[in-house]
C-alpha cells in the first residue's frame, strides 16, 4: 500500500491490527528466535507492537521499522516509557539506547543505520503483520531490504496468514507456503506451527471464509563463514 493509506490508519486510529499483549507467537517461540545470549532484533513494519519493549526487557537490543512516528511514539507513550528523537539517514529515530524505532520506510534500509541502532548487524527478525501488510508486487523488494541488512547465519521468525484470496483483498494479503520458500530461497524454511483461527476471528467468517490459517516459520539463512 502506499505510505499515506498507513499514515491515515493511524490517524484515525483504524488500527485493528494492533494487539495489547506481547504476540503468543512471540513468547512461545522465544527459545528458539532469542535464546543464548543477547541478541539484534530486527521488527520490520512494527506499528506500536508490545514485541519490542517485551525483547529489550529480556536483555535484547531491538529496533523497530515503520513509517509512522506516531506509531514509534504511542508505543512508549502508552506505556509510560522516556524515549528521545534524533534522526539516522534518511530516518526519524524514536526510542532508547536499547530499544529504538526507526521511522521511515523498510525499503530504505541500509546496514550502516542498523548498525547504528544495533551495534551490528541484525542477527534475529520477527515479522508479524509485514509481509502480508505488503503488496504482492512489493513482496520482492521487501525481501532485498532484509537480505541486506540480516547477518549471515540470522534467525527468522515470521508468523504468516493464508485464507481464500478470491474473497478478499489485502492487507492483509494471504502468504501461502510455496510463496514464502520462493521469497527466501536460499534459507533454511522451516513450517513450525500451522492452525485454522477463524474461531478468533469473527470479522473473516462475516466475510464468507471457512477457514483463516496462521502458519509459523522457522526460517535460518546461510551462513557462508
Ligand atoms: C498491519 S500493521 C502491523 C503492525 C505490527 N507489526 C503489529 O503486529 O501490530 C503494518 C504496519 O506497517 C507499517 N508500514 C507499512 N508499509 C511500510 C513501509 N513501507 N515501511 C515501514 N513501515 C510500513 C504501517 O504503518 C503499519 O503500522
């Protein structure tokens, strides 16, 4: 979608998507995505998610990317955290040392303004509500942007939707199985967890679907060294 149908989201506060409690996904997988030390956790298109400061509380360094600061701000504002604002390139900067947005658009990412937030490269990402909030045609580039910045070796955590797609349009757009190894080719594509939620989904079952699928994916890419 173009920048100012999300900016308009968060204007009106149309931002359905947005959940108050750190993502179940999230906690389960935390092993796995976060485990063994502190780790560089990257949050693409991260809204006011409570992900980030749940990671930075666990001794991680996270940055968040997402085009609109207020979005970046509502997420320490609602929580009562201090933040600051500088800029890094050609992004705003919202946050704290440890955890800290970065305002702008997720195709401009560069691995010098990742170092900058993080120390170094991102070596983990967690992707909720980001490739699916992506246009089909945006969904390449999307994943240039990351290769870019990912460390060799990086940890994926991408939480995906699949449904009927001749009943609706995105976002969210449905990211079935074959799209997801297709877009990270290379990686080590992992199917972890797969269920039907159109139960806990009401507004999809108003729109005719029979089924709503969450699938999980642990994805690893090479590590050449
Ligand atoms: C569906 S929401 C998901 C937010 C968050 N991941 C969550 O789970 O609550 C998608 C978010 O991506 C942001 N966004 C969309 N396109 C973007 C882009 N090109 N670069 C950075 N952020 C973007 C939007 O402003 C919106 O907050």
């Amino acid at each position: 979608m173009e920048p100012d149908f999300w900016h308009e989201r968060w204007k009106l506060g149309q931002t359905g998507f947005h959940q108050d409690a750190v993502h179940d996904d999230l906690v389960q997988h935390a092993n796995w995505l976060l485990g063994g030390g502190p780790k560089r956790l990257l949050v693409p298109l991260c809204g006011k998610s409570r992900d980030l400061h749940w990671a930075g509380a666990q001794g991680h360094r996270v940055t968040g990317v997402e085009l609109s600061p207020v979005a970046a701000r509502a997420m320490y504002q609602e929580q009562g955290l201090p933040f600051d604002e500088s800029s890094v390139g050609p992004f705003g900067r919202v946050g704290s040392t440890d955890v800290s947005v970065l305002t702008g658009d997720v195709f401009a990412l560069q691995p010098d303004i990742l170092r900058s937030t993080l120390g170094d490269l991102p070596d983990r990402l967690w992707d909720r509500a980001a490739l699916v909030a992506l246009r089909p045609d945006q969904r390449p580039r999307y994943l240039q942007a990351l290769r870019r910045v990912l460390a060799p070796g990086a940890r994926v955590l991408l939480n995906s939707l699949v449904y009927d797609p001749t009943l609706h349009d995105g976002p969210p757009w449905s990211v079935d199985e074959p799209e997801v190894r297709a877009l990270w080719e290379d990686a080590q594509v992992d199917l972890v967890d797969r269920v039907d939620v159109l139960e806990q989904e009401p507004r999809w079952k108003e729109r005719g679907h029979q089924w709503f699928r969450r699938d999980l994916y642990h994805i690893t890419l090479p590590d050449p060294t």
